[in-house]
C-alpha cells in the first residue's frame, strides 16, 4: 500500500512510519492538515492515516475535504480523544475506520489489514502470474514450491507489477509509485531493482524474463 500519514507530533510519525515500512509499506509524512492536502493532491494514495488535531487544518476538516473531492483512499483516523461524539464525527466526516491512541503498532496493523480487505473485494486474494504467486496478506511471494526472499522495494515493485498486468510502466510511474518524495531516487535504481528481481525469479525456477524490458519506455508483465 501506498499510504500517507497526517501526524505532526516527530515521536509518533517516525517510529510509526518505519513500522509501516517494514510491513512493505510506502509511506509519506505530512506534518499538518494542509500538508496533507498537498500531498493528497498531488499524489494517489491508497491509504490515509489521519492525526484529529492538526496545525493549520485539522482532521476532520481535512477529511471533510478529501470526501468532497472524491479521494478514493482510505481513511483511518487516530487521535487521543475518546469519546463517542468524537467517533461519530470522524466517521460522519468520511473516515472509514478509527483508533485511539495510544494504540498498539499489532491493532493498527491488524486495521489495516481488514481494512484492504474490505475494500478489494474485486481482487484476487492471491495475485499470480503463471508458478510466480504473491500473497498479500502473508507478504509471501513464491515461485511454485520455492519461497522468494526479496526486499521491501522488490516485494513491492513486484505487487506493483502484478496489480497491473497489462501496463507498460516507466522508471519514473514506478518511482513516484514506490518512492517517498524525500528520498531522491535515480531511475537507475529502479533498474537495479529489477534485475535483481528478474535474478531472484529465476533462481527459484522462473525464466528471468517474466518482466519484459519495452524498450525506450518502461517495462511491463511477459505473456505468463
């Protein structure tokens, strides 16, 4: 998932969104509410997690804003108040779910987990590509019987790949994808990336030729 954190409090954004990146998680930081508006703006995020109290703009109005400009993502709502009226406002604002704090990094998790769940009814369970099978609720990718050991980036370029068969995407789709804004990254990294993909499918029975390189553009999933 791409997700993005509207947290302005430095003590609970960083640890929070380093866990996230090891579940193989990309994930973005806005320190306030008209920050993550920018953000949500200028990028499609799959997942928001949303701070109540917020400089400048505060939560539930910036969720208020997302829902009026139909932002597809997910919104989950954390904050120190408890009470049923603070609930019932985030949840009538657009939030799709919402979680105290403090909060275990297990619950939020496990949230987010039911939360993808919910809204990829659509979705195969299991993404495939001939014997290559990626399991997103494991993070398990295995190539017929053999366990695949990638890296959070070559999981993710790879579920990238396998959530969109039949695109053709560039280095730099690819990098504003999976990347966060503060990192500069090449586009020779991406490279680098696939081909030790394409190096590890192959190592565990596959061709190495299951992401074609479409020359001059980008790259793009063989003929399985």
């Amino acid at each position: 998932m791409k997700i993005l954190l509207v947290e302005d409090d430095d003590r609970i954004a960083k640890p929070l969104a380093e866990d996230l990146r090891h579940q193989h998680h990309v994930v973005e930081i806005a320190q306030d509410g008209v920050e993550g508006w920018e953000y949500a703006q200028a990028t499609e995020y799959d997942l928001i997690l949303l701070d109540l109290m917020l400089p400048r703009l505060d939560g539930i109005s910036l969720c208020k804003k997302l829902r009026a400009a139909q932002s597809p993502a997910l919104i989950l709502m954390l904050t120190a108040k408890d009470t049923t009226s603070d609930k019932v406002m985030g949840l009538d604002a657009g939030a799709d779910d919402y979680l105290v704090k403090p909060f275990k990094l297990q619950e939020l998790a496990a949230r987010i987990r039911a939360l993808a769940r919910r809204s990829s009814e659509t979705k195969p369970v299991i993404l495939s590509y001939g014997d290559l099978k990626l399991d997103p609720s494991t993070a398990e990718v295995t190539y017929g019987d053999n366990l695949l050991s990638l890296t959070p980036k070559e999981y993710l370029i790879l579920e990238y790949f396998l959530r969109h068969p039949r695109q053709v995407l560039t280095r730099s789709v690819i990098l504003e994808q999976l990347w966060e804004f503060e990192n500069s990254s090449m586009e020779g990294t991406v490279k680098t990336h696939i081909t030790n993909l394409r190096r590890k499918i192959k190592e565990a029975g596959g061709s190495g030729s299951e992401i074609e390189t479409v020359y001059g553009i980008g790259y793009r999933l063989g003929s399985a």
